[in-house]
C-alpha cells in the first residue's frame, strides 16, 4: 500500500494507524502480494492479512456496525483494535491503536477476551507469507506460461526462420498464446506467466549449446520462473 493509501485508511477510518503497521505493510506487502497473486491468481480477499486498502476500510466499517457479531460480541472495539486480517471463519486478527506489540484475535467465536496470536505484526505478516509457501509446495504442478514480447518474437522469426509455434504473425502468435494457456489449466496445471524479452533466449541457447526450439524456450522459462519465484520450484 502507498501512503496516499494509508492515508486514506487513516481518514476513512478516523483513527491513526499504529507505527508498526505502516513499516511491515512497507516492508512485506509487496512480496505478500506477490505471493498472493502466484498462489490463487489473484489477491486474497480475506486472509490474514489485508493486502488491498479497499479492505482494511471495508471490513472495519462493516465490524463497527451495532448490528455486527463483533460489535455484539466485543462492544466498542474499534476504540482500541484496527482491523488487519481475518482467520476466515469469524474472527479478525487486530494490532492494538495505543501500539502495545502483537496481533489480537477477536470475533463471535473467539471468547469474551481478545487473545494474543502473534508477537508483533511481522511474525504475523511472515507467517501468512510462509502459508503460501508451503501451500504452493502441495499444490497443483506449476507450468511457466511462456510470453514472447513483440520484438522478441520479432528476433526469433528472423533468427530461426524454422522455429514452430510462432505462428504467421504476432497476432496469430498471441491467439495461440491463450489456447496453450488453456490448454495447461485443462491438464490440472497451473500457468504462471514467464516474460522473455528481446537478447534474453538466443544468447542463453548458444551459451549452453541448445538448439533454438520451443521445448528450450520452455525450459528457459522454467529457468527464469524459479529463479524469480523460489518458493514454487518444488511444485513440480
């Protein structure tokens, strides 16, 4: 999150985050993110923690609502408690607004005390993260969803006049982009995008004596998707 973002949690909300939490969004939302996006394709909603601003002010609106199992459950929280995640089944892990360490768990179902889940925020933040991890390890096989940009499949058509799979044009080539995609999710595979650009694959093919074909361009990248993203090179 941005700090124009934080603001606005800060505005919308009326309440000033704590210290800790601006400096572990900082720091670790974007590889939450990240890890979020190769996880499920896209943001996690209601995890652990609120990667998305939209979130963090819906959610603790919604909770302040005399109405809400929360507010029935723990009257008056938002005076103490700013909502940063959820476990997903009714509670809602909380940093203290007063910036006593740790994560607080409170909700319907949590008992008539908050209890303390977490020593600070970044052990909770790396947590959530290491879920992810392990998760992705059990998960479906991983397979790099090769995308040639325009002037690297410029460089190809004229470097390897007989490379199959490039098709007549690029337009043609990006059609068939989106049916291989298809066709990985059809084989239970799950397709993470792998970007090659221009000078990348031609110089890696002569450097290890392979010849220029679209199984190397795979394996490339492959090479390039598990040296970008580690935490996904034992799903296959």
């Amino acid at each position: 999150m941005t700090e124009t973002e934080l603001s606005r949690i800060e505005t919308e909300l009326g309440l000033a985050l704590p210290a800790e939490y601006r400096q572990v969004i900082a720091a670790k939302g974007p590889t939450l993110l990240r890890l979020a996006s190769d996880y499920t394709r896209e943001v996690d909603r209601d995890g652990a923690v609120y990667l998305m601003v939209e979130d963090v002010i819906n959610n603790n609106l919604r909770e302040r609502a005399d109405d809400s199992d929360t507010s029935y459950a723990f009257p008056e929280w938002s005076r103490t408690y700013v909502m940063i995640g959820t476990n997903g089944a009714g509670g809602f892990f909380c940093l203290r607004l007063d910036g006593t360490p740790g994560v607080w768990l409170i909700g319907s179902d949590c008992g008539d005390d908050p209890s303390r889940v977490s020593e600070d925020f970044s052990q909770h933040a790396e947590e959530y993260a290491e879920f992810f991890r392990e998760a992705m390890q059990d998960s479906a096989s991983v397979a790099p969803h090769v995308i040639l940009q325009r002037d690297a499949w410029v460089e190809l058509r004229q470097e390897v006049p007989d490379f199959e799979g490039l098709g007549e044009s690029f337009a043609e080539f990006e059609e068939q982009t989106q049916d291989r995609r298809y066709r990985l999710r059809q084989q239970r595979k799950d397709p993470i995008a792998v970007v090659v650009s221009r000078g990348e694959f031609l110089p890696r093919c002569a450097a290890k004596s392979r010849a220029a074909c679209w199984e190397s361009l795979t394996e490339f990248c492959y090479e390039k998707l598990i040296h970008e993203r580690p935490w996904v090179g034992k799903r296959q």
